[in-house]
C-alpha cells in the first residue's frame, strides 16, 4: 500500500517537474547534518539528511515537500556494549498549493501542524539553533504532521503591521509512515515590522479519542540593528503545560558577519513542562522536566554550521542529567533542469 | 463542530475577498506613482525587497549565500506559503534576490 502510494506521488512529482516551464524551475534544497549527544552516560548518533522539494506548476500552483531519513546509532544496552543502528524515513509534508489570491493560500494534502511556531517555522536542521525539539512542542502539533486541507495567508499586510492566519482541517489516517489524526485548528499572528515583533495565538481540537483542546501563545523578536533573537511558546493541553524561550546574539558587530569572530553566535533555551495527567500516545515528558542550555554556534562558508551545547535536565522523581550536543548541518540548494544561471 | 468549521471558511473567503479589493486600489495607485521614475522605482523595490527579506525570512534564518535568478523563483514562491506571505511581499522579496 505505502510502495504504491510513494509511487503514485513519484510519478506526480515527476509528471510535474517535466511540464514545469524553464521560468517555474523546480528546485531541490534542504539540509544534512550529523549530530551527537550525550544523556547521562548514554551517547548516540545521528546522520540525518531533509531534502526538500519545490515544484512551481504554472503562476498559482505548487508542489512542495520534505522528508526526514534519519539513522539512529547507539550502544546496545545504552551504555555499554556494540553500537547499533536504525534508520527511519518520514515524510514531512507533500502538499499542493493554490495562491488563490494575495492573501488565501489553499493548502491539500499532507503538512506540517502549524501549532505555534516551532514546528513549521525552525523545525529545519539547518535552522533549528539546537539539534532537539523543546519537549513541550508537542503539545497541539498532534504528531507533528496533518492529513487534509488548510487556508493560509497575511489578511493584513501593510508597513506597519502584519496579521497572518492559518486553519485547517485534518482527517484520521492509519496507513502506515501517512498516520495523521482527526482535528481542527488554527493560529492567528500580528507582527509590527518596525520592532521586528510578532506575538500569536494557536488552538487546536482534537476530533477523536479523548477530543481535548490544546492552547498555545507564541512569541517571536527580531529587532532591527541588532543580530538578536527571541523566540518563545507556551502551551497547554490536558496533559499539562509548558514553555521554551530561547535567544541567540550574532557576533555580527564585532568586524562583520564574515570575520573570524563574527560567525560565532552564542544561543541560550530555556524550558520547562508540567505534567497534569497522564494522556496515552501525547508524546510529552511523563513528569516534570525543565532544561536549562547554553550553546555556540559557528557559521562557516558554504552553508555549513557548527553547533556545540550543553544542557542539565532536571526531572521530577529521577536523577538530574547533563546533556552535550554536539553537530554540524550543512544547507543546499540547487536546481532539478539543466539551465543557465537566469 | 461541522458548523463551525463552515463558519470559520466562510469568514476567511468574505475576509479575503474585502480585502483583496482594498489591496488592487492600492496597487493601482502605487503603480501610477512608479511610472512617473523608473529607476528610482526599482531601487526602492530593492530597499524594499531587503526589508521586507528581513522582516518576513531573516527572522528565523540567514539569506542563502548564493542564489540564481531562476531558483530564486522557485524559493520564493516556497515562501510565500511558508511565511505567509502576500502577493507584492513575494515580487519585493524576489527583486531582491534576483534584482
């Protein structure tokens, strides 16, 4: 069932990429990376490459997804013993877009859950400012991905302020690598350019099993001048509440974005989630955890980046761990026709 | 809840149609304006295009080191659905990363 599903979104895919006109090139882009991070006493690998496909289809469609393989290598009875490894494939999003004017997008098929902002704007390897997802970004994203239909756009865009919106609707799905579940939500955002800030709120209803409501806030500050980062969420659910903040500083002002120490950006997070019930298959911590992390990371030429952290875990009824984190991810980019440079 | 769900789709199409209206009286008369200078009005849309690049994209990555024209195509179009944004954000935008 899976093999021919993958076909039949093959031959679309393909179908696609040839009608494409020279002026609508299709691009491939995405990241890879290898990552390492120590638990405890438990240390493990990952290779992990994120292709992303674009298919521009005439002046109002498209065709865009991305898919995560990812190996997972580590000791066999976690700290000792041969190292072993898995390997998973998951498809992201595959979804066809339809700008059906300048302010609605529609969206059908599958896509990432926009809850919040984590998971549809820095999901991305190669954007992502540390390697892990806070634990509580589970919360509202029902899996992380969405079977259905959504509308999308800025319904408000002008210089001094922005209102964008998204809904959507998503259908139970069993197949196996498709699964999604049945909910309805949405997330609205006002962002003020001139302070770089943008502040939002997120909801989602789950449709099936316990059909419980999951609210979220987002924050999101950018000041111009300044090579400064903020980004937060919180959010809630019936299986408890939680929050991450996190900031980076790029060493930008110190002999330009392109000297020695101007590539250097120090990140900081900081999260914490609180347990209220247990709720089967939520994908949260099952008690208590706050993690304080400090990180550095370096841009080197040619997309490439270095990123280095480390991390303490407390978590309630459990002893205390350190966290190291350490990877590099590298961002491509390049057409799918042969062609020109224009 | 089936109700409601049309409810909220309905709101968004009469939202979007008002407001698409308002946007083309804009454009019409940006236009007009833009005509008057030809060079200056492509500089601006640069100036723009960086702004509205920083504001909408470089919030949470950096600009690709390097792009052509017709990949840039293909990127901005991703990041119009993506970032969400509007039909005159998305030609700035692709002004300036193929000027």
């Amino acid at each position: 069932m899976v093999g021919r599903v993958l076909l039949a979104l093959t031959l679309i895919l393909c179908g696609l990429s040839a009608a494409s006109a020279q002026s609508n090139t299709p691009i491939l882009s995405g990241g890879a990376g290898f990552f390492s991070a120590t638990q405890g006493n438990n240390t493990f690998f990952q290779p992990v490459v994120a292709p992303v496909l674009v298919v521009p289809f005439g002046e109002k469609w498209l065709v865009e997804s991305r898919a995560d393989l990812r190996g997972f290598i580590s000791r066999e009875n976690g700290s000792t013993g041969p190292y072993q490894g898995q390997f998973f494939g998951t498809l992201e999003y595959l979804q066809l877009d339809y700008n059906a004017n300048s302010h609605l997008t529609i969206t059908a098929g599958r896509f990432l859950t926009p809850f919040g902002i984590f998971n549809e704007r820095i999901s991305a390897i190669w954007i992502n400012k540390f390697q892990d997802a806070p634990a509580m970004t589970a919360i509202g994203i029902a899996g992380g991905y969405s079977d259905g239909f959504m509308l999308r756009g800025a319904l408000i865009s002008n210089d001094r302020y922005v209102v964008n919106y998204t809904t959507y609707f998503s259908t139970l799905s069993t197949v196996n690598k498709l699964e999604s579940e049945r909910t309805f939500g949405g997330r609205l955002g006002v962002f003020i350019p001139s302070v770089g800030l943008e502040v939002g709120t997120s909801y989602q209803r789950k449709l099936q099993d316990q059909r419980m409501n999951s609210f979220g806030t987002h924050l999101s500050w950018t000041p111009s001048g300044l090579p400064l980062e903020v980004k937060g969420e919180w959010a809630h659910s019936l299986s408890g509440h939680g929050y991450w903040i996190q900031g980076g500083y790029r060493l930008s002002q110190l002999g330009g974005s392109n000297s020695a120490i101007g590539r250097l950006e120090p990140v900081f997070r900081m999260q914490q989630f609180f347990r209220s019930r247990q709720v089967a298959g939520d994908s949260l911590p099952s008690t208590n955890v706050r993690r304080p992390e400090f990180g550095l990371n370096y841009y080197l030429p040619r997309e490439i980046r270095l990123n280095a952290s480390y991390g303490r875990q407390f978590i309630s009824q459990s002893t205390d761990v350190n966290v190291w984190e350490f990877g590099i991810t590298y961002r491509f980019l390049f057409p799918l026709l042969p062609g020109g440079s224009k | 809840m089936r109700h409601g769900i049309v409810v909220v789709v309905a709101l968004i199409c009469l939202g979007n149609t008002a407001v698409v209206a308002v946007a083309q009286t804009d454009a019409k008369s940006s236009q007009s304006n833009s005509k008057s200078n030809p060079s200056a009005a492509t500089k601006t849309s640069q100036t723009d295009g960086g702004k509205r690049f920083q504001a909408n994209c470089g919030r949470c990555h950096n600009p690709p080191e390097t792009i052509s024209p017709r990949e840039a195509r293909a990127v901005v179009r991703h990041m119009r659905v993506r970032a969400m944004l509007s039909a005159e954000d998305e030609q700035l935008i692709l002004k300036f990363l193929a000027p």
